[in-house]
C-alpha cells in the first residue's frame, strides 16, 4: 500500500511543526540513510520543484499527475519555521510554521485555514488531505520521525539502503534500497545533491510501479507563496472551498466548478470539445474495497460491481451507434478520503473491463468526482446514479435518474437524437 496523491478539494484538520534551523539535522534523522547530502540539500532553501509523477497498475496501465512544490525548510534569513507551497490540480496550499492555507483556483471567493500541530509533515497532512507522495517534503521535514523510505511507504518499514554508486548512463549518484516486496531506486544530482528521479517497484498488490522524476525551477520569493487571502470568506473545510449554491441545471453550462479528476487523480481535460457528452454518475461505497483482510475485500468489491454494472453497460450500448457524433463515460462520486491510487486503480478496473474494446479507449476512460465538493443531489435524483447530457458547447440538456438499462437508454438516445 502507498501514499497517494490529490490534486483537488478534500477535508478537515490537521497537524504539523518544523523548528527552526540548526548547524545540522538531528543524527536521528539521517543516520539510517547514506544519502545525508540528499538531505541537507532539502533542508535549506528555498527551492523549487515540479514532480511528475508516473503510476502503473497490475495490468499495465499507467497514469500521470503533476505537482508543483516550492520549499523554503531554513525559514526567514536562516530561521524561522518551515515554509512550502504546493499546487496540486486546482487546489493550492501554502504552509509556514504552524498555519496552513488552501484554495481553490476556481473559486476565488473562500479560502481554508488549519492551526497545524505538531508531528510529521506527511502524516499530519493525511488528516486534512488524502496521503501524498512528495518525497521533497519528507527530507525537508525535521520533524520527521523516519524519512528512509521517503515518504512512499503508507505504514513505517525499514528500507536498507545500499551505499551511492555513480550511475555510468546518467552520471548521477544511484541509491538502491529495499523493503519487504517493494523495491526502490533514487538518482540524485551529485553535486547538489538534489532528487532527480525515484523509481519505486512493488511486487504485489494493485500498485506496480512509481515512477517520479524531479525538475528543479525557481522558487521566486517565498513571501509570494501565503495564499491571499483577502477579501475571501473562510470556510472550515476544503470539502466546503467550491460555492456550494452550483448544480446542474439543464439549459445551463455544466458548472466549472465540478472539477472531475482521472482515475491518476489529476484534473479531467476534456480531449474531444467537438462531440456531445454523456456522463454516467454513480454513486458508490468505497469502504473496504483495499480492506486487508481478503473476504472483507472481496465483499467490497463484489458490490462495487453490482452498483456500476448499469452504468458499465450503458456506456457500452451508448457507444454503439455514436459515429463519432458523442462520447459515454462513467463518472464514480467517491468520498474525499478514498482519493487514494489503491482505490482509483481498483475503479479503473471495474469501470475499464479488459473485455471492453468501448472503455479502453483514452476518450472513455472513467472520471473520479469529489463528494462533499459539490451538490450532486439534482444529478442522482434520490437514487444512486444517474445520466447528464451535454451538447458540444457543454449546455445541460437532460438529466436522467438511472434506472433499468432499456429505458434509460432509450431516454438518453432520444436527447442525443435531438442535438444538432
């Protein structure tokens, strides 16, 4: 099981201190680790840094996020707390010492704020945030109590690290380490010392592969970084940073505000703007489907398949016939904690059926909406799914609760019928 990443609105409080910088990082920090310079580098500042980030699941499939981290671990003029800023889809973070900020690009009017208490940075920002995967902050954190599996691993496990060997191909510093069935290589910088790539392999479970790879930009002042919060109303969660008052009405543009992500957790961007859309909602119970015990699991995922086999099957039926005039697509509303790669892999499964030629194109693939981010109310009808219908100007023109599969598909075709 790994941390994961978000890239948009989630939930509530949190915890997290740096102290001020010393002469050194404390020996418990880095004495289990040969990279001490990879950890040095990140605890002075400030920096900047874009990680892309690659996951493959058990069947191969792969998928990318960006995050966009700025870093300043020595704080003011050499002391002071910890300063970050971290952009991640449309939700923006910015943290110094004890106070943490969030908002919305999309909504300019509310921001969140958290008095953050102490503990490791990575999982104290578990309890507002699904887990991220930021190698940058576990190194720059002395609060941390373990930073030797940098942040990846979701419960403590000790890596052993072999000694830094240069890397012929790149000319880099190769540090490879283990830890039970995952298996970890990082390339750092050999003069600063900085991440350049971190490539970690699983063996088993539905996470395969991590493969980050590390740009360094500029930081620009870290007093740009506290986002503004003037003029904004505060709200108490980041579940309540998107206007609450937005539906979907038809007759009306489908709301901006409904940022729907990829099962890579990264903002949807829509590939095909020429062809109507149909989006399939679904509502659905993610509790226990990464349950460890296997009959628990098994159960979960037994009824996450009953409540997506109409929704699968509509798409497949819609698709038929569509010559290319609209596109059908699952969407599962899933709770802000169950943004995780365990989850979303486990979604693309039962959304993308290795027996779909439909789903496994790139235009089919199922979308990840937030509850709790928005009002999806109007959409499900009081049920557990149901059917939004949009032009190509992305104009609502039905919404239809889901029901039996003959006549709601007969419902959506004689609205797709009906469009120009």
């Amino acid at each position: 099981m790994v941390r994961c990443l978000i890239a948009l609105v989630l939930l509530a409080p949190v915890s997290f201190q740096i102290l001020a910088q010393a002469p050194d990082p404390p020996a418990a920090a880095v004495e289990n680790v040969p990279f001490e310079k990879t950890v040095r580098a990140y605890r002075v500042g400030p920096i900047g840094e874009n990680l892309q980030i690659r996951v493959k699941d058990d069947r191969g499939r792969e998928r990318r996020s960006d995050v966009l981290v700025k870093l300043d671990a020595a704080g003011a003029a050499g002391q002071g707390p910890l300063r970050a800023r971290i952009e991640l889809g449309e939700l923006v973070v910015s943290i110094e010492g004890d106070r943490m900020l969030a908002a919305h690009r999309l909504e300019k009017g509310r921001y969140a704020e958290f008095t953050l208490a102490k503990g490791p940075l990575l999982e104290s920002l578990a309890a507002v945030m699904p887990a991220l995967i930021l190698p940058p902050l576990a190194l720059a954190d002395r609060s941390a109590n373990r930073i030797e599996d940098l942040g990846v691993l979701s419960r403590p496990g000790a890596v052993k690290w072999d000694p830094g060997v240069v890397d012929r191909p790149t000319g880099k510093l190769l540090y490879s380490g283990s830890s039970g069935d995952a298996s970890f290589k990082m390339l750092v910088d050999r003069n600063s010392g900085r991440l350049a790539s971190l490539q970690v392999t699983f063996n088993a479970g539905p996470i395969r592969n991590i493969d980050l790879t590390a740009r360094s930009l500029s930081p620009g002042s870290p007093d740009t970084w506290p986002i503004e919060i003037a003029g904004r109303q505060r709200v108490d969660a980041l579940a309540d940073l998107t206007a609450e008052s937005d539906q979907v009405r038809v007759g009306e543009r489908f709301p901006p505000t409904m940022t729907l992500l990829t099962t890579g957790l990264s903002p949807w961007k829509e590939v095909r703007d020429d062809l109507a859309s149909v989006c399939i909602f679904v509502q659905i119970d993610t509790s226990a489907i990464d349950d460890a015990d296997g009959a628990v699991r098994d159960e979960a995922i037994a009824r996450l398949r009953r409540d997506t086999r109409i929704a699968n099957q509509l798409v497949r039926k819609l698709e038929l016939g569509a010559n290319d005039r609209w596109i059908a697509r699952c969407v599962a509303i899933i709770p802000p904690e169950s943004l995780r790669f365990e989850i979303s892999t486990i979604l693309l499964s039962m959304l993308n059926p290795s027996d779909s030629a439909v789903l496994t194109q790139r235009d089919n693939l199922p979308l990840i909406a937030v509850a709790q981010s928005f009002d999806y109310d109007p959409i499900l009808g009081g049920g557990q799914g149901g059917v939004v219908v949009l032009d190509k100007s992305r104009i609502v023109r039905a919404i239809i609760t889901l029901g039996d599969l003959e006549s709601t598909e007969k419902k959506v075709r004689e609205v797709l019928d009906s469009l120009k």
